[in-house]
C-alpha cells in the first residue's frame, strides 16, 4: 500500500507540470478559439531566461519572477505582432502559425544558449520525506501544491475581479463584448501574456529533473495537449483533473501492469484517453457544442 500511496503521489507530480502547461492551452482556446503549439516554445524560451538569471548571479526566487514578467511580454508581443490577424480567420492557418512559432522559438533558444542541456536548481530542495513508510519528495509535494495554487488564483481572477469577468465575457462572446465597450484586443493581449506565464511555470517545474534545453518540453507539450482535450478546451479544472488522471495512471501502469513496463507506459494514458473520447468526444468536463444551420 506504501508503494501504491507513493507512486500516486509521484503520478500528480508528474501530471501538475502537464496540468500547468494544460491550462495555458485552455486559457488560450477559450479567449481566442486557437489551440496554442507555440506554448512549448514560449515555456523553454522563458525556462532558458530563469535559468541565464540564476547563472548570473540572481537568487533563484527573483530569477524565476523574471522569467516570469519576461514570459508576460512575450506571449503578449507575439498575440499582437505575430498571432492576432489569425486569430479570427481560418483555424488551420492559425494552428500552422503556432506550429512555426514552436518551432521558430526553439531556434531562437538554441542560438542563444546552445543544445547543451543545462542543470536548473529545483526550488523546493532534493530532500525526501518518510510519511508513515510512503517516502515523497519535496519535489513532488512542491508541484503539487503549486499547481493547486495557480488553479485557486485563476478561480479568483476570473470569478472575483473585473479583469477576469471582462476576459470570460471576451471568450465567451467577442462581438457582443467590444459592443458593450471592452478593450477586446487588450484583454486578449493579456490572456496569451498569462498563458505565457502558466508555461514558464511548467518550464521550472520541470527543469530541475529533465535539465534546461530547448527540447525539454517537447514530451510534456503532447501530454499537456492530451490533457486539455480529455479535460475540455474549455474547462481549466478539466484540464488538471485530466493531467492528474494521466500522470496517475502512466505511474501506475508501468509499475503493475508486466507487459507495459517503463518503455510502453507512456502509451496507456492516449489509449485509456482515445477510449474516452469515442464516448464522449467533447472531453470530460467539456461542454458539447450546438451549431446551428
């Protein structure tokens, strides 16, 4: 039972970083219609920027807030200049966009800082606690509970201020709220600004353990994907729940299941998630969509 406690432990670990990058996928689909692929590239760059801080001296705390106002403007520059003429026109030219912009990033991170994987400190410690014969690490438990933290913080910005109750009406309507008088293309601005920070926080999270390079996030991204479609494009608690679910069981599979072992476990949570979808197609948690013709 320790064992099973631990690997769980361990499995929402692993599921809060693709649960952080999730919803910045989400935030984005709701105020846009887009799914972002650039978010992986904005995450590394601004990763490489954390870790370029903390090597020049900064204490890991404030290098870690600059990368994260550094990932503010940057999803907020590349939503006006690169992304906005695309935003409301055919989606597959806008996918193809972010697509080049994923891989347009990771240039601009290898030509700055180089392939060479780079070791980033991990903000919570290496120390391992013993919790009634479960032995969890700091790590683990610091991911968690930071996830949880983003997830009440955006549950008070969007139900509880006037930003996020104006960025909700944005998503939910665009036309309807520039009538009423909203600065609809700042707040979108604002909405890739902040899913550029959720991304930066899943680069840091996850730096300490697969090291600082401009591939990092490449895995994390396709389970980050996976996550917000089995949750709900448009629901941010879908996301994490989701992420959590397939953290939990990859975990799980590789450590019970002989036949999967550690090379294929990767693969259970996409069949359990496809198995998922045949039923319902618009995730979990998602709303089902009505067109009308």
């Amino acid at each position: 039972m320790e064992y099973f406690i631990q690997l769980v432990i361990e499995g929402l670990a692993t599921g809060s970083i693709y649960g952080a990058l999730a919803l910045a996928i989400v935030l984005v689909n709701r105020a846009t219609g887009l799914i972002n692929f650039a978010q992986g590239g904005m995450a590394v760059l601004s990763t490489f920027v954390a870790y370029a801080l903390f090597d020049a001296g900064a204490p890991l705390a404030l290098a870690i807030l600059g990368a994260i106002v550094f990932a503010f403007a940057l999803g907020a520059v590349l939503e006006r200049v690169i992304v906005r003429p695309f935003e409301r026109g055919d989606p597959d030219t806008a996918v193809v966009v972010t697509i080049g912009l994923f891989v347009l990033l990771g240039g601009v991170a290898a030509f700055f800082f180089g392939y060479e994987p780079r070791q980033f400190p991990s903000f919570f410690g290496l120390e391992t606690l013993n919790i009634a014969g479960v032995f969890v690490s700091l790590r683990s438990i610091g991911t968690i509970v930071v996830l949880a933290l983003v997830v009440v913080l955006l549950q008070v910005l969007f139900r509880g201020t006037k930003l996020g109750l104006a960025m909700r009406a944005v998503a939910d309507n665009p036309v309807s709220a520039s009538l009423s008088g909203l600065p609809v293309s700042w707040l979108l601005m604002i909405g890739w600004g902040l899913a550029s920070v959720l991304g930066v926080i899943a680069g840091v999270l996850v730096a300490p353990q697969l090291f600082v390079s401009p591939g990092m996030l490449d895995f994390v991204l396709v389970y980050a994907l996976a996550a917000a479609i089995l949750g709900g494009l448009d629901s941010p608690q879908g996301a994490v729940i989701a992420a959590w679910f397939i953290g939990v069981i990859e975990n799980l599979a590789g450590a019970y299941i002989d036949i999967v072992g550690n090379d294929l476990k990767i693969a259970v949570p996409f069949v359990v998630m496809i198995i998922i979808l045949i039923v319902r197609p618009q995730g979990l948690f998602g709303r089902k969509v009505v067109v009308r013709v």
